[in-house]
C-alpha cells in the first residue's frame, strides 16, 4: 500500500524508481536510523511515563457507603457470640425494619441476633450456619411485582433456584410479605420456604404471611407472636419476661463542624447536590429543573399537576412506559411543630452510630446533619406509627399515657382494634400522636433513630424520548383530605411539587433518577394496541401516543391504537382532552372510548366501555394486538380482566378455562402488560401516591382496618403518581 494506493495497482516504472531508492541506503544509514527510533520510542514512552501516569485523589468512604466489610456474615456471627441472623428482602424499607425488630427481640429469649442484607453476603455460606450451636437463619421476604424478589435479593433469588447445597441441619423460618391483589401472593417467601426445604434445612415455624391489603402490622405481630414460643421450645430456651428497649444508635453533636461536611439532603455522596455527577441513580439523584407546571383540571375541588422536568445535559435516558422516582421534601410546619413540642434546636449537627461494631448500617440516614434536615429529607413523619414505635415511646410518658400506649400496643384482640381505631382510622401521624399525648417527651434522637426512612415517590412518565428528548413529564394529583378527627392530610411529594412553580425565571430542582420497565410498546409498529387507563392512569399512555404519532410521520405503518379512558366530569378532569382530540383528529388513535362517570344518571367506567364496544376488542386481539391497563389493582384491573374473559368467551368462542388460559399467554409472552396500583413493593406497605395507605382510600366490607374513602379525589384516578409493582417492575 503506498499513499492509500493498493500496491497491484503501481505501474511497473514506479515500482522499480521505489526499489532503487530503496538500494541507496547503506549499512550505516539503516543503524543510525535505528538508534534515532530507539531515542524516539524512549522519549514517548519511558521518559514521560511518571508525568503521563494519573493521580488519584485520596480515597474518602462516606458514611452511607460504609455498609458491609469483608468480613463473612458466619464469622461476624461467631466473633460477636450471635446465633441468630435476619435477612431481609427489602424494597422500601419495611422488611428490613421487620427485620430489625425480630434481631431486636432474640434478646428477649436468652438469643443473640444480627440483621443481613443478602446482597452484601456470600450467601453460600449457609451452609456453615451449623457451625453455630442454636443457630437460627429467619428471612423476611417481600415480594416484588408479580413474584419477583426485591432488587436486594436478586442475586440470593438466582443462587437459590440452581442451588445444590446440603442444609442439613440449618434451622429457619420465613416471614413473607405480599398483597392478595395480586395473583402471585408472597411468592418470594413461598418460593424460598420450599427451597430450602427441598436443600434439606429444617423448619422452625410456619410461613407467616403479612398482606398489604389488609394489615400487615398486625400481621406480623401475630405472626411473631406465636413464632418466638415455636423457637423456645425448639432449642430450649426460655422467655426473660423482659420487654428490651435497647438503644441501636449513640448520638453525637457539633458545634462547630464545617457546612460542607454536613449533608443536606444528599441520598448518599456527600456534596453530591452541590456537584453533579453522572451516572445518575437511587443513590445520586439529578436535580432536574421544573421547566412547567401547570393545572390539568378545568374546574371542581380537586387539582392535577402537569410537571416537566428538564434532564438537559443530564446523559439521563428514559423510554416511554418508564418511571421517573422523586425524592420530597416533607412539610416544614410539620418539622417546625415537632421541634417545638420536643424543645430542641433544629439547626443542631448530629451524628448516629450504630452501636454494634458489626452491623451492616452504621448510620440509619446520612450523618452527621442536622435535626431539620433529617426531618425534612430523610425520615417519614407522615405515616402512622407501627406498634414498636409507641411501645418505645411510651417509656417517656407519665403513668396514664403509658398505661394507654401498652394497652394498645399489647397482642390481645381488644388491643389491636385500639390501635387501628386510634391510629390507623385516624391516621396520626408522630406529630398527632405527641399532640394527643403532652406528657411524652422522647429525646429527638431516640425518635430520629425509630422513625422509618423517606421513601421516593415513583410516577409513570407521561411523554415520550421521540417528542421530549430533554424533559420528562408526569401527572399527578394532589392529594389532600381531612380524617374524622379535622385534621388534615397531605401528600408529602405532590403538595411539596406544588410548590415548585417556575416564576419570573427562577427555576426549582427537584431531586429525580429514571427507573426502567418492561412496560412497553410493541416492537412491530403496526401491530394494534388498546390501552386502558382511567385518571391519571392515562399517564403512560400519553407517552405511547406521541411515540405512535413520531413513527407515524416518519413513514412507518402504524396499527390500530384504541384508547379506553375514564374521568368523573368532561367539564372538569378530563385530562389532556384537546391534545387527545388533535390525535384522533390525525389518525393517531383509531379510537378513543371515555367514560364521563358523574356526567349522567349511572355511574360508567372503563370496564364497561371494554364490554360494550367487546367485537372491536376481540378482533384486535384476534389479530395480535397488546393489550396495556394502568390504574387501580383492587377494582378497574380486576373488572378489566373479568371484562376480557367475557369477550374471549361470547366473541372469540372459547370456554372459560382456555380464554383463562389465553390471557396466561398473553401474560407471558407480553401482549397483556398492566402498570397498577401503585405500590412500592407489593407487601412492603400499600403506598398510594403519596404515601397514604390504600386501606385509607378503599373500603373492603368485613374487612377490620378499611374504611369509607375519606378523600373526595379518590377514584378515577389512581394511576400514574405511584410506583409500579407488576411487570413493569425494574
């Protein structure tokens, strides 16, 4: 090759000018051009190495990060003398509290206990438990999705499925937590307390099943409550009669520690909020700008946001059907009564360590900060207190409150039903319950320490990348209503995003990471879609469209896309109506199907417009159409399946069992996707929205626990402003 010419190609009179050049190069010549490119290859490569070699800063672990050594959980079992350890399948956080508290109570039965993470272990090493004499493995699973283990516990899930080990004399027990919405039931805990059956270890106690549809408190309470004498009897020991409050955390504070030593807000990397980094993740949020904010609603008592945040520059990239999760801010009057009716400073710096040298969580939120900050960002001080809480909070009152507290907290029938009169139908928050109580004064840091932590609020994104490659938007109501008591409540995360309207160019940030799902749109564009989505469940759908209408106008052929979608009055909350029309007006959707339900003498639904427009729906089925539901588990998802059981009965011909079997496949091979109900992880607490319970929203006859709705905005619009717990999850 010479001059990018290939060398079949030099005429002959050139090649040979080249060999005679070639001959004029003596012996002496050829050395010293040698030498010279042993001094240029020095130079480059050896002379410069020390400069060219990169410096590293000095390595600093944050406190956050500090969470696992590598140490082996049976060694830490055996240096500290422990014989019971907890792990937990974990989510949002509220198995690894069960956790906590099972670890908690081994104290109160002559046992020494641990809480794991099984992300952080080699759970291999199950197999050495029996090293340990007594030893106890107890594992709180949730489950997440429609079966799935947590994301925590994906790794010990894969193990576990090929696993071959011998656990012949390991002892457990599994306490499950789920929610009967759903078809797969605590299939983690299910899954596991048959597994490691089927190694050969050996169960202590029965599975204990917690459901979220109901209460999962009480649940595991009484579940406990019978599993604690189930381990006495088995290893021969005996209760100590003592009720153990055990502080897990000491407290440390500052007077004079720098500002940017302090966190503020930060999910893990201190300074992470004042300097931006990518990638961006649960553990370090972009703070995206709002760039709008606007009101759906054209009328009624009820509002609707419209939010796009701007991801410019951010290398943030999401798909239509995907969430986007963002980290409150809670109520500053809230955090202002709490510092005032315990007598502290909130600006005080503060550090809590965990006690135990071994333990995983060295610090149950990111410290040192300050008590503001840890009530504004890193704790739930909206949701309602477990029994745990009150029983430790009682020790700080005077003898009437906590004679009250213990009666309610205690496991008798007329105790349980104190509670959820008290707390769960009232819904107090810690604040109602310090109000309601004057003489508890818990030290702030015995309270910070029991409190459990601030979860994100996960929403599905309302635009598609194709249209909006730099915003994300989302839908969501704002909730607000008053309990039977006058006080009123608030969603922590859209009444804080309420707030955040820009204004004469200034522009607020709101901490924000995508979560990918499995919800989406055929692969093949012409393949027909019905999506069915009353309320704000037509969030994601809002994404499919405009992606629909891109692939529309770049040439491609699109099939039929139908839209079933619901509302309470066309005048007031029918959201999106002007866009949506201009789609049907462009072809974009074939059809658009709307149930106004206060608009007339019967109340209508989505459900019903499946069934009465059930030809139409059975032909695009028939021909290989998806079918997509967002919305409400408990009722709209479950009156959408029945509905298209009917219509692969009376249409499509079939009996019940195969038109079951149909929609299985459908299930399965991603033709029926549903994006519903909103919580965090089914079994790990109902998280409607905003954190308020579904049993707050929803009434379930016989059922102890539910009541009457009490927020007038409850029902068309469950939908977008919650996390996703069915296949769309991770």
């Amino acid at each position: 090759m010479s001059n990018g010419v290939p060398d079949s190609e030099i005429p002959m009179e050139t090649a040979g000018a080249v060999a005679a050049e070639e001959g004029m190069f003596s012996t002496l010549d050829f050395f010293i051009l040698s030498a010279l490119a042993g001094v240029c290859v020095y130079y480059f490569f050896f002379k410069n190495k020390k400069q060219e070699e990169p410096t590293f800063k000095k390595l600093t672990v944050q406190p956050m990060q500090d969470r696992a050594s590598n140490t082996g959980f049976i060694e830490k079992l055996k240096s500290s003398g422990r014989n019971v350890i907890v792990f937990y399948g974990s989510q949002t956080g509220t198995a690894e509290e069960f956790a906590g508290r099972l670890a908690k109570d081994a104290t109160c039965y002559g046992m020494k206990g641990m809480v794991a993470d099984p992300e952080e272990c080699e759970m291999e090493d199950l197999v050495k438990l029996k090293e340990i004499d007594n030893a106890l493995a107890i594992f709180c699973m949730a489950t997440y999705g429609e079966g799935d283990p947590t994301d925590n516990a994906q790794e010990f899930y894969d193990w576990l499925q090929n696993a071959d080990s011998d656990l012949t004399g390991i002892k457990f027990a599994i306490f499950g937590l789920g929610n009967k919405t759903y078809e797969h039931f605590n299939a983690m805990g299910e899954f596991m307390d048959k597994k490691l059956e089927e190694l050969g270890a050996e169960r202590i106690y029965e599975l204990g099943s917690g459901d979220d549809d109901g209460n999962i408190e009480e649940d595991f309470v009484t579940w406990k409550e019978k599993f604690w004498p189930a381990v006495c009897e088995h290893f021969g020991v005996e209760a100590t009669g003592d009720q153990f409050n055990i502080r897990q955390y000491s407290l440390t504070t500052y007077d004079d520690l720098l500002k940017e030593k302090t966190y503020s807000g930060e999910i893990a990397r201190l300074g992470s909020f004042r300097n931006q980094k990518p990638p961006y993740d649960a553990k370090n949020p972009y703070l995206a700008p709002v760039n709008v904010n606007r009101e759906l609603h054209k009328g009624g008592d009820r509002s609707c946001m419209h939010i796009e945040f701007d991801i410019t520059g951010s290398k943030i990239r999401y798909e239509a059907g995907d969430h986007v999760a963002v980290y409150p801010v809670n109520n500053q009057d809230i955090v202002n009564r709490i510092g005032k009716r315990l007598n502290v400073d909130l600006d005080q710096v503060f550090t809590l360590t965990n006690v135990d040298e071994e333990a995983s969580k060295k610090h149950p939120f990111p410290c040192p900060t300050t008590y503001r900050t840890a009530l504004s960002h890193y704790l739930d001080i909206t949701s309602m207190p477990r029994t745990h809480i009150l029983r430790e909070l009682a020790e700080y009152g005077n003898e009437k409150d906590k004679e009250f507290i213990v009666k309610m907290t205690s496991s008798s029938p007329e105790s349980k039903a104190s509670y959820s009169d008290w707390i769960i139908k009232d819904h107090r928050n810690i604040l109602a319950v310090l109000e309601s109580l004057p003489s508890l004064m818990p030290p702030i840091d015995h309270l910070l320490e029991l409190l459990p932590r601030l979860q994100a609020r996960y929403y599905s994104i309302s635009s598609s990348p194709k249209i909006h490659p730099t915003s994300i938007h989302i839908t969501a109501v704002i909730v607000q209503y008053n309990t039977r008591t006058g006080r009123e409540v608030e969603g922590v995360a859209t009444n804080w995003l309420a707030l955040k309207k820009p204004d004469n160019g200034i522009k607020y940030q709101v901490p924000i990471y995508v979560r990918k799902s499995q919800f989406r749109l055929p692969f093949k564009t012409n393949t027909p879609v019905i999506m069915i989505g009353p309320g704000t469940g037509l969030a994601p759908f809002r994404g499919f469209i405009q992606e629909r209408q891109f692939v529309r106008k770049d040439g491609k052929t699109v099939g039929d896309t139908v839209l079933f979608y619901g509302c309470r009055h066309k005048a007031q909350d029918f959201l999106y109506e002007d866009e949506l029309n201009d789609y049907q007006n462009d072809g974009t959707l074939t059809k658009m199907h709307v149930a106004f339900s206060r608009d007339g003498p019967n109340k209508v639904y989505v459900q019903h417009l499946l069934g009465n427009n059930k030809e139409e729906v059975w032909k695009m089925l028939d021909a290989g159409g998806h079918i997509y539901v967002c919305g409400d588990a408990r009722n709209m998802a479950r009156d959408v399946h029945d509905t298209l059981l009917k219509v692969l009965t009376e249409c499509g011909g079939m009996e019940q069992q195969v038109a079951v079997d149909y929609i299985k496949k459908m299930q399965s091979k991603g033709r029926y996707s549903c994006d519903i109900n909103g919580v965090q992880c089914v079994g790990e607490g109902d998280v409607w929205r905003e954190g308020v319970p579904v049993s707050d929203h929803r009434t379930r006859p016989g059922k102890e626990g539910h009541l009457p709705c009490v927020d007038p905005a409850c029902e068309e619009r469950i939908g977008s402003g919650m996390d996703r717990s069915t296949e769309s999850a991770r």
